[in-house]
C-alpha cells in the first residue's frame, strides 16, 4: 500500500518534470526564432514603407536625380547627391581611418611592452564606449572652428564658394574616421594574434628584422581578418548619424571637402521631424537605400568569414 | 643602413599610432571634463527645466533614461539568454542554427537610425504606442539583442563539457541542468554582456528621436509612474542631442560629463567582472 503511493507520486512528480523539461525547451526555441522575426519585420516594414515613393515620384527621379528641394512649390526629390555623400564620405573615412587603426592593432599584438598595452588597450575600449552625439558635440566645438579658419585661407577671394562656418565633409569624415578605430584595431588585433607562431618564427629566422616581418608576414597572413575588419567598420561609418548630422552641414551638394553636405542617414535625422506627405515617404526611400547598403556590407561580410574560414582548412 | 633607416621609421609610425588613440581619449575626457563640470551642480541634476521657476535641470531625463534601461532589460534579457540557451544547448546541429546565428549578425549590423525608422512605423504607428518610453523600449529591445544573445553564448561555451555531462550522468534534466549548474557558472559572461547592454542603451539616440520623443518632464505621483511609459520620455543622450541643436552649450557639456560618467563606470564594472572570471579559469 506505502510502496504504491510512493510510486505515484514519484510518477506524478516524473510528469510534472517532463511538463516544465517541454515547456522550457519550447520557450527557448521560440527566443532563438525572436531574431529571425525581428529581421524578417525590419526587412518587410523597410521596404513596405520606402517603396510607395519611388512609385509616386519615379525611381529615375529620386535615384539618379541632384536635385533635393522637398519643401518648394515645384518639389524635387533628387538624392543622387545624398548617396554620394554617404559613399564618398565612407570611404574616406576608411582610407583615413583604417592605416592609423592597422597600425595600432600592430602595436597592440606585435610591439607593445606588456605596460604601454595596459595604457592603450582601455583606451581603445573607452573610444568604444563613448556616445556618439558626444562625438558629435566636440565636432561642433572643435572641428567645425578649426574647418572655418582653414575654408576662410583656402577660399579667400573666391565669390563662388558658399562659406559653410566649418560644417562640411571633412568634419564629418574626420569624425567618422575616429569613431570606426575602435572596431578595426580590436577585430586587426586578435587576427594578428590568431596568427601560428611558427610563421613569425620562421620569418626572423631566415634573417628578416621584426618590422619586415610585420609588415611582409603576419599583415598579409592576417589579411582575412583585417579585411573584416574594415567591412565591419564601412557598415559603423555609413550607419552613423548622430554624431555627423550638426557636423556636416545642413545643404545638400556635391561630395567636396570645404561643401556642406547630407548623408543618407543626416538626412533622415534632420528632416524626419517636420517631413510629411511624399517629403515623408521619400526620407523612407532613403532609409530603405541605407537598409540596402548595410545588407550588401553584411553579405559581403559573411562571404569574408566563409572564405577566412575555408582558407584555414 | 637603408633597412634599418626604414625598419625605424615603420616603427615610429606604429608608435605614433598608439599615441594617437591615447591621446584622443585623453583629449576627449579632459575637454569634456573641463567644459562641463561647472555645469553639474545640485539643482542641474534634481530640476527640471522650467522658464517658471527659472531653473536648468535634467532629473526628468534621468528618470526617463532609468525607465529606458529598466523596460528594455526586462524584455530583452530572458529572450537573448533564451535564444543563446537554445542556440547552445538544444538545438545540436539544427540547420536554423546557421540562419538563427545570421540573423543575430544582422541585427548587431543595422544602424540605430533604421532601428529608429522601424520602431516609429511598427510600434508607433501601426502598433498605436505613438512617441512613449514603451516604444522606445521595443526598439531597443531589438537592437541589443544580439549583445546579450552573444555574451550568453559565449558564457555559455566556456562552460567544461564535464559540468554536462556529470548532471546528465546523475539523472538530472536538461533543463534542470542548464538551471542549477550551467547558469550560474556562466552568470559573469551574462552579467558583462547586460552592464554592455546598458551602456548602448544609455549612449542611444537615433533610434530614440523618433521613437521615444523629446518629454523631459518627471512623472507625476501615484499612477503616474506606471502611465509614464506611455508618455513621450527623451533620455539624457537625446537631451544633449536637442541642447546642441539649439546650441545651449553648457547644457549640453553638463550632460556630456554625466554621460562620460556613466561610460567609465560600465567599463571599469565590464574590466572587474572579466578579470574575475579569467582568473576563476586560469585557477
């Protein structure tokens, strides 16, 4: 009789675990599918909501169109030069960026004495840390003065240049270059260090210095990684907008230097508050043509890994 | 001759490098810590800023900023742990593993202002919450994520087979497992991946503009603490935003110190929690 109850209840006890075992793998299922619907709906809402103005305007007209005056009588829906901006400005950014980042990350897993590297490290990861629009204020303070002084010595005398008071392209690439490093010195960094030993040994013993074999070796050996490194850092500096959109200017022209500029993304920031009907649906447009940009970076940066990976084996 | 002329010069560079980075942060902190800390002062940070009484304060941006974080934790935390659980410890070799880890990618990849545009549309507008904390929340729920499914994950990794399979071996359920051993041994992973979460949350502000509003009043007593999350609430990283834009300067540097605050605080929690668990590893 004792013997029985017990029985039951252990059975009892057997299934109610069994119950909760279940229900906790079926949560967790549908937490790892959460991810999956977030993008599918960011995709589906992205295009759903970008789409109708290329339909009502003509995609020839926003596309491949200079000129951008949403607000006139006449309104025009150009954003070719927007676009530009963001290419140009990226890849400047890169072109400025990514050397002092490689060079960094170098030091980091190569030169560094082991107290010079417990200076910089944290100071990578603070760089990290620091919030845009904080980037964007000292561009304001800092950038923008010394940018005026420069335009007003450059463009002395010149009565077709429109003074901008510092806010311009370079500001904004120059704000951009700082804040991809962070991202480029980590991913350089561990590729660097990801290295076999056996290949910097084998270097300094067929008579080459330390610095030879940095930069003839272990770059080129390191290369799938710093090549993710840097698309990592194209898809921060194109989908940055906060600290560039009091930066850059508030026109929208042709990508130069000393010119006040939009990005995609300033664009979005500085319009969206007022913009309604098609002015509305055309910021959508670009949201969508940014949205594009970062999934070409992403597949780009998936066929980087495969590759890095298949070339390991 | 030539090659060590050469080999001296590439080195400089790579010094120089380094230097350069330092010097940025120091330049940063030095200048922000100079221009603002007169600006921080009692009434700063306990008022709200009202033309009436005169006074200059951020207390509702704070208290909106606490409701931000408290809100979007509350729902991003158990589904990026959730997720990562599932990721590594049931789903094997399920080939929604790959798309599940590429999707995670993507989110960790897409720009705050199309978080932002997103959250507008979907919980602003098609949803109904309009400019609110909760809509705010929403949005950035999505968007740290992947922070939070990737520290677990790797937390998670770092957990010995060992600990698997002498649960297992002893009759205990998987769950039961993951609960009373797994867990707890990857908690400090979990931990730094939530106090990095924070940090992103405090720091946000395109995907807040449009989402979360620009509201810097404080919440009414009574139920007006739980109606607060459906109000327009701005954070401290948007009020700085809007203070340049109107360029109330010295507002703007005052936020900027208590901002930069908050950021050395995370990462010095993030350095004592991570060198914690390296040493538990090593030892």
């Amino acid at each position: 009789m004792r013997q029985t109850y017990a029985n039951v209840t252990h059975k009892m006890k057997r299934k109610s675990v069994c119950a909760v075992e279940t229900a906790a793998q079926m949560i967790f299922t549908v937490c790892a599918f959460f991810a999956v619907i977030a993008v599918a709906s960011i995709t589906l809402y992205m295009i759903a909501s970008g789409v109708p103005a290329l339909w009502k305007v003509g995609v020839r007209e926003i596309l491949f169109s200079t000129v951008w005056r949403p607000t006139a009588e006449e309104p025009s829906f150009g954003i070719l030069y927007i676009i530009l901006t963001s290419i140009v400005g990226t890849a400047s950014a890169i072109l400025l960026g990514v050397p002092i980042a490689l060079l960094t990350a170098v030091f980091l897993a190569e030169v560094a004495p082991r107290r010079l590297a417990a200076v910089v490290k944290p100071a990578v990861e603070l760089l990290a840390g620091i919030p845009s629009v904080i980037y964007g204020l000292l561009g304001i303070m800092i950038l923008n003065p010394l940018m005026y002084k420069w335009e007003q010595a450059i463009f002395r005398g010149s009565e077709t240049h429109q003074f901008t008071g510092g806010a311009n392209l370079l500001s904004a690439v120059i704000v951009l270059a700082i804040m991809i490093l962070p991202t480029v010195i980590n991913i350089s960094e561990s590729s660097l260090r990801a290295l076999p030993p056996q290949l910097k040994a084998s270097s300094l013993a067929l008579g080459a210095s330390h610095v030879q074999t940095i930069f003839r070796v272990l770059i080129p050996a390191a290369k799938p990684g710093i090549v993710t490194a840097i698309v990592l850092g194209v898809g921060r500096a194109i989908g940055e907008a906060m600290a560039i959109s009091l930066v850059s200017g508030s026109s929208v022209n042709l990508p130069l230097p000393f010119s006040s500029v939009r990005f995609l993304t300033t664009a979005i920031v500085s319009e969206m508050g007022y913009a309604s009907g098609t002015h509305r649906q055309v910021l959508f447009t670009i949201g969508l043509v940014l949205f594009a940009f970062i999934m070409i970076v992403n597949v780009l940066l998936s066929a980087v890994l495969k590759k890095g990976e298949s070339g390991h084996e | 001759m030539n090659r060590k002329w050469k080999d001296g010069l590439l080195l400089g560079l790579i010094y120089l490098a380094a230097a350069f980075s330092v010097l940025l942060l120091a330049g940063i902190l030095g200048y922000v810590f100079a221009r603002g800390i007169s600006a921080i002062s009692l009434s700063f940070l306990t008022t709200v800023t009202s033309a009436l009484k005169g006074t200059t304060g951020i207390a509702g941006n704070i208290v909106n900023t606490l409701y931000m974080i408290a809100l979007t934790l509350l729902i991003a935390t158990p589904v990026g742990i959730g997720s990562a659980i599932w990721l590594n410890e049931y789903a094997g070799k399920s080939r929604w593993v790959r798309l599940i880890e590429f999707t995670t990618e993507t989110l960790a990849g897409i720009p705050s202002i199309i978080y932002g545009l997103f959250g507008m549309v979907f919980f602003g507008t098609v949803l109904h919450f309009g400019y609110s904390i909760l809509t705010g929340a929403f949005t950035l729920t999505l968007m740290i994520l992947p922070l939070i499914t990737r520290n677990t994950q790797e937390a998670l990794r770092a957990v010995p087979d060992a600990y698997r399979t002498g649960a297992i071996g002893m009759g205990a359920a998987r769950w039961y497992m993951i609960r009373t051993i797994l867990l707890p041994s990857a908690m400090p992973g979990i931990v730094t991946g939530v106090i990095l979460a924070v940090g992103r949350i405090v720091g946000e502000s395109a995907a807040l503009l449009f989402t979360a509003g620009s509201g810097y009043l404080l919440p009414k007593p009574g139920t007006g603490f739980l109606h607060k999350i459906l109000e327009s609430g701005g954070t401290l990283a948007i009020q700085l935003y809007l203070s340049m834009s109107k360029a109330q300067y010295d507002v703007a540097f005052g936020i900027a110190v208590v901002l930069l605050g908050i950021v050395l605080l995370i990462n010095l929690t993030t350095r004592l929690l991570t060198g914690r668990t390296d040493a538990a590893s090593r030892g």
